[in-house]
C-alpha cells in the first residue's frame, strides 16, 4: 500500500495590485499518520507557554513579548523528522502575462505547480490542505486540482487524491506553514524593525545555514527554497 501525505498550503501577496513585488507559496507537509501526533505536540508548545489550544499561530502576530514561545514553536518543526517544508518565492516585478497568452490566474496556478512538483511522487498519495483567503478559494481549489493532476498525468487522481480548503485557525501544521512562509518572505522583501521576527529569523539560518535569500538545492528535504524570477519582453530571467 502506498504512502499518504498531508500537504498543508499557505500564500502571501499572490494578488495582482497589491503594492508587493514578493509572493511566497509555502507547503509543510508530513505523512498522513503522524499528523495528529504533531498537532498534539504543538499544542503542548502552547500550553507551556500558557496559551490555549486555540491560539492561532501567525507570522504577523510575532512580537518580542511572545518571543520564547515562537523560537520553541519553530524548533518543533527544525526537531521533527517527520515535518518538512518548501518555499517558492516568485518576484512579480515587471511580468507581462499578456506577452505569454496568459492571465494572472494562469500564472499563479504554474506557480503552485513549481511549488509542489518536487514534492508529489508518483509512488505515493497526497492530500493537499490549503488555507482559506477569500470567497473564490472553492473554485480556486477546484482548478488547481485539474491544473496539478492533468501536469501529472494523474487523470484518475490517484496521486492527488483530496485537495480542499480548511480554516488555518483549527490546523497547526497550517500555522507552522504561515509561519515560516512570514520568515522567507519577510527577509525577501527586505523587511526589518520587528525584534521578535528578526530573533526568529536569526534562528532559521541558524538551524539551517541559509541565509533565505537564495534557492537551495532541489533536494533539500527539510528547508527548501526556489527563487523564481520570470522572463518579461524586456529580457531573459536572472
């Protein structure tokens, strides 16, 4: 019998004519057995820092007040085998999709594909969570399962086999995703003056010895990072 893991999916400034030139699409993902495990244990991160089970976890909450708590949260992930995550960190400076018969929903969903696509194996079953931003993520879920399926020529979807929305306030490994996705995206739009962020982003680099700014290699299984930069009618990408 296969394995099954869970994916769980989260995004920051993917909108067009938002005022920022940086979008990050973060997936943590672990096998389908050991999730419940993790959430208890992150919970228990929680708790001991006297916070209930129903805080939600978030990159924009961080602040020195909390900042014990959050190094402990982010060393769960760094102690796990079993968590893995991967960011794709796309510079929307200057893309023309009209010069590639494309609109921006094309272009996200390519995105979300180059995210997942070192992920997802053949021999294996996904179930994909994504974290619920608007009222069009249902018909936004339902593309992006054709658009991940027909790239894999998983037309029975037996690879992909669920990809649907959840609220991130009931799904930790969710929040560990926005979590870590608010760090990448932090550093990659040159952000600083928070102290409880840059005390968590220091230790990040520390327990990876990457500086967050620059693709590893594919391969990396624990923290993995793409920087894509698009071609435009100007020139070719860096």
């Amino acid at each position: 019998m296969s394995e099954i893991f869970n994916i769980y999916c989260d995004e920051s400034c993917h909108l067009p004519g938002d005022g920022q030139r940086v979008m990050v699409l973060g997936a943590v993902w672990c096998p389908v057995e050991k999730a419940r495990e993790i959430a208890v244990r992150l919970r228990e991160v929680k708790a001991a820092h006297r916070l209930s089970a129903g805080f939600e976890v978030k990159w924009n909450k961080v602040s020195p007040a909390k900042r014990a708590f959050y190094r402990d949260y982010l060393d769960y992930f760094f102690d796990d085998d079993d968590l893995h995550f991967r960011a794709w960190v796309a510079d929307k400076n200057g893309l023309v999709h009209t010069a590639f018969g494309q609109s921006h929903d094309d272009w996200y969903y390519k995105m979300m594909f180059g995210l997942l696509e070192p992920i997802i194996r053949p021999d294996a079953r996904f179930r994909i969570y994504l974290d619920k931003k608007d009222t069009r993520s249902a018909q936004k879920v339902a593309k992006l399962h054709d658009v991940l399926c027909n790239n894999l020529y998983d037309f029975d979807r037996k690879i992909v086999e669920r990809l649907q929305v959840v609220e991130s306030d009931a799904v930790e490994c969710l929040q560990m995703a926005d979590l870590l996705l608010g760090a990448v995206g932090y550093v990659n739009r040159g952000l600083g003056g928070n102290a409880g962020k840059e005390a968590l982003i220091a230790r990040i680099r520390e327990r990876t010895g990457y500086e967050l700014t620059r693709s590893t290699l594919l391969r990396e299984p624990k923290f993995n990072l793409f920087l894509w930069r698009g071609r435009n009618v100007a020139g070719p990408a860096a």
